[in-house]
C-alpha cells in the first residue's frame, strides 16, 4: 500500500504517518525527518539545506526528489510505505508519478486542522525551525505550492478528509477507519 499523507504544517502529519505505518507495517518516509537527519549529520545535502529549512521556504525540487527516489528503493519500503512532506509540489508529484508509473498511490490522506490551532501547536513543539516568521512563512508556502496537489490527486478519487483535532489514538483511528472503506467512511469522504 503507497499512501500520501498531507496537511499544513503543524497538522500532525509525522506523528499519525508513523503510527498509521506502525499498525500497517508499512514504512513511514518523512521528507523532513531526512533533511533534520542531513542537517545533523553535517552531510553536504544538510549544509545546503539548513538555511532554507530555517526561513520555512522549501528544499529545490531536483535535491528532495532525487533524495526520495532513493529511499523508496530501499527493502523496508518493498511492501508500501506511506509519503510525510512529500510531494509538495506539483512539479514533486509529476516526478513521484514517473517514478511510480502506472499503479501510483492507492489513497491520499488530508488532515484538517483549522489554522489557529496550527501555530500554537508549532509553537509549543519547539523545533529548531519553528520560529514564528518561519511558521507564517511555512504556511503561506503550503497555501501556494502545496494546497493544489489536493485538486491534483482528487480526480483520481483517492482522497479522503480526515478530522486532525482530537486525541492521537482517535485521530488514527479515523484514518485506519477511511483507508479500510469501512464504518462509513472511505475515500472521498469525510471523517
Ligand atoms: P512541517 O510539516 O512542519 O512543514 P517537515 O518536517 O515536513 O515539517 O518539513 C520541514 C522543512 O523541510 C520544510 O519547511 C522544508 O524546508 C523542508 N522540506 C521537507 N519536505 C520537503 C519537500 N518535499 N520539498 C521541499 N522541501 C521540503
């Protein structure tokens, strides 16, 4: 199973890919988590990166989609994986479409949290990149780039709107519950 798990930041897309993963036994590939990961291994990709990461702009498209297609080769990833942080672009997701050929992604998941919320809870986390100009910056960057890619993938009818405010478990369960087609919910629904 190849699922896409989308949201603004601060939407709590990293933490329900990897318990969603977690309960599929899929991996869990965040984007992010590898640049944090460059950046703190002080790797050249991570000395290119840090400053942009910082101002909440995004990564070039050639550096993250090369640096993505390598990681979905790897074994762990044979059985499905699911996509945190990427693709955030449209020109990303052409590329993922290439790469995946004709079978693609079986479901996109779009956590909604209402904007208020996301601040405060980027604010509350503290990551090293999560000052307030960068959070507004990131989130205006989602708006434009990002938020199409909804659009995008929902032609294919594999979208489904998940609820992301509430308690952790509940909100897996709401994802594990619209994947399954089950109790009312699958794609291009709303839960
Ligand atoms: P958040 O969900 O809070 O934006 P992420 O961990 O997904 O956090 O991403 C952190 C930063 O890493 C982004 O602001 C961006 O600079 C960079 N990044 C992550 N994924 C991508 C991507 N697919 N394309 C470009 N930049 C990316």
């Amino acid at each position: 199973m190849r699922l896409l798990f989308l949201g603004p930041p601060g939407a709590g897309k990293g933490t329900q890919a990897e318990r969603v993963a977690q309960r599929l036994g899929i991996a869990h590939v965040s984007t992010g988590v590898m640049f944090r990961q460059h950046v703190a291994d002080g790797t050249e990709l991570g000395q290119t990166v840090d400053a942009i990461m910082k101002s909440g702009d995004l990564v070039p498209d050639e550096l993250t989609i090369s640096m993505l297609e390598e990681r979905i080769r790897h074994d762990d990833a044979a059985d499905g994986y699911i996509l945190d942080g990427f693709p955030r672009t449209l020109a990303q997701a052409q590329a993922l479409d290439a790469h995946l050929g004709a079978e693609g992604l079986d479901a996109v998941v779009v956590l909604d949290v209402p904007e208020d919320e996301l601040v405060g809870r980027m604010m509350s986390r503290g990551r090293k990149d999560d000052s307030e100009e960068s959070i507004r910056n990131r989130l205006r960057v989602y708006a434009q780039d990002t938020m199409p890619l909804i659009a995008f993938y929902a032609e294919r009818d594999i979208v489904a709107s998940v609820d992301g405010v509430g308690e952790l478990a509940d909100i897996t369960e709401r994802i594990l519950s619209v994947l399954d087609g089950g109790s009312g919910g699958g794609l291009n629904s709303t839960v």
